[in-house]
C-alpha cells in the first residue's frame, strides 16, 4: 500500500550572483514597467565610472590605478622590479583627472604637471562612456534587497544573502529578478530561487529571521525617537516605516500560526515616542 503525503509549498529561498554591467536605463525601464521604478538605482558616477574604464584599459599585474589624494581622479602605476630582482619600483605613467561640469577624463604628465596624451586614450574615452550608463554590483544589490524588503522577504542571514520570501510575492519578485537579469550585458546577474516546504525547521529559521531584522530596526529606531529632536519629516519617514514593519510581523503571525508579542510591544513603544515627537514639532 502506498501512502500519499500532501506538502504545503509556502515561498521561496532567494539569492543571487551579480555583475557590475547592468545598464542603467534598461533596468529602469523594465522596473517603470512593474511599477518598482522606484527602486533603480542611481548610474556610475563620473569617478566610478573613470575608475572602471581605468582598471579595464590599463591595470594588469604590473600596473595599478591608484586614487590620486585631493584630487578627481587616479594615477596610472607602473611597478616594475629593481636589479636586484627583490625590491619594487614605481613610476606613475599619467594621471587622469575629472574636470568641473561634465568634461571628458584629461590627463596630465605627472613630472611636468602639463596636459600630456598617453597612447591609451582614445580606449579609455571609449570605455568610460560606456561605464556612464552602467551600474556596479554594489547598487544593483541594494535594489535588490530594497525590493525585497518592500515584498516583505525575510533576511535568513544576520549578513543577508539569502533571503526567504513569502508565496503571495515569489511571482512579482520573479518578474524584477528578470529584469535585472536581463539587463545584464554580459549575463552576469544570475537569480536563484528554491521552492520551501512548510515544516518546523523553515518556520524557525524564517521566524528567528524576522525578529533578528525587526528588532535590530527598530531598536535604532527608538534610539532615534527617545532623543526627541527628530524633524516632521524624520518623523513621518519612521512613522511609515513602523506601519510597514507591524503590517509585516501580524502577516507573518497569520502565515506561521505563531505570537509575535515581543516585536509589536517594541513598535508600540516606537510609535508613542513619534506621536510625543510629533507634537513637540507642531509646539503642543
């Protein structure tokens, strides 16, 4: 006789690889689509995006880019060893240097300090406008965390990472994960998702989750509030937020059938101390 065992799927475990050539304007679109437009990160700044072009056309074993102190811009390093086969030493080739406004790189001969033209220029002009409409790994990954938090996924590690998400958003958060995967111009962003089955080992590890992230959060936040010097709008940005995190931890109650006392008693706290803040605002 076989027996048939019937298993609730409830979400899934989220995590991801990333690149840094993400167009910009591409993933913007895309989450404009999905209403998340909201969430697109900001392009290269004309230093990071100086700073790729750099590193792609110049930097090998034997040169190096280094930041140039008090100054817009980086030294291109050429490192060579001495005679005596041990020691190191290093000559600076050029620097590249940002000007004020929206100018191209321009470059200079470090032992003159006159504007001089290196042989690679032309690669790096080249390059760097490409980095302008590029974001780096970094940005691409705080878009995607902000996006998950939105969709009320829950960290499963103090570091993040690997996030768990509840059922109700996987297809919607599947949809962005596209769209930064498509927008990848070496498909280097990489999505992975992994089906969970409900039993007592995820509802541990999801809900210890959850009150690890909320209690962090909102302990800074009454750190915040008890000062009593928080402006209108800094109020009304953590009185929104509190909104969103208790509409998170009753979810979370109903999904997981389990009592989140401790983390509502801390968002009440939060929320008296905005409400006393908000009146010493308006001078009541």
């Amino acid at each position: 006789m076989s027996i048939e065992r019937e298993t609730t799927f409830k979400g899934k475990n989220v995590f991801f690889t990333l690149g840094s050539k993400t167009n910009t304007e591409k993933l913007k679109d895309s989450l404009d689509q999905l209403g998340l437009g909201r969430f697109a990160p900001d392009k290269n700044t004309r230093k990071s995006a100086l700073k790729q072009a750099l590193l792609s056309v110049c930097a090998n074993r034997r040169r190096l880019v280094r930041k140039l102190p008090n100054e817009r811009g980086y030294a291109v390093v050429s490192e060579r060893k001495d005679e005596d086969g041990v020691s190191l030493s290093h000559t600076v080739d050029f620097d590249a240097l940002l000007p004020d406004g929206d100018g191209d790189p321009i470059y200079r001969n470090p032992e003159t300090g006159q504007p001089c033209n290196p042989p690679e220029q032309n690669r790096i002009l080249h390059r760097y406008q490409i980095e302008l409409g590029r974001l780096p790994s970094n940005k691409v990954s705080i878009a995607l965390v902000r996006i998950l938090d939105h969709m009320h996924a829950v960290s499963l590690r103090p570091t993040g990472g690997i996030y768990w998400l509840p059922q109700g958003a996987v297809s919607k958060f599947q949809a962005a994960a596209k769209a930064f995967e498509d927008a990848s111009e070496d498909n280097s962003n990489i999505m992975y998702f992994q089906t969970t089955a409900m039993n007592d080992e995820l509802r541990h590890t999801v809900i210890d989750g959850l009150k690890r992230s909320i209690s962090g959060e909102v302990a800074t936040m009454e750190e915040d509030v008890m000062t009593g010097d928080l402006g209108k709008r800094a109020i009304k940005t953590k009185k929104e937020r509190c909104a969103k995190l208790r509409a998170r931890v009753i979810g979370y109650q109903k999904m997981f059938s389990v009592t989140l006392k401790e983390l509502e008693d801390h968002l009440d706290t939060v929320e008296s101390a905005e409400a006393m803040n908000a009146f010493a605002s308006f001078g009541v």
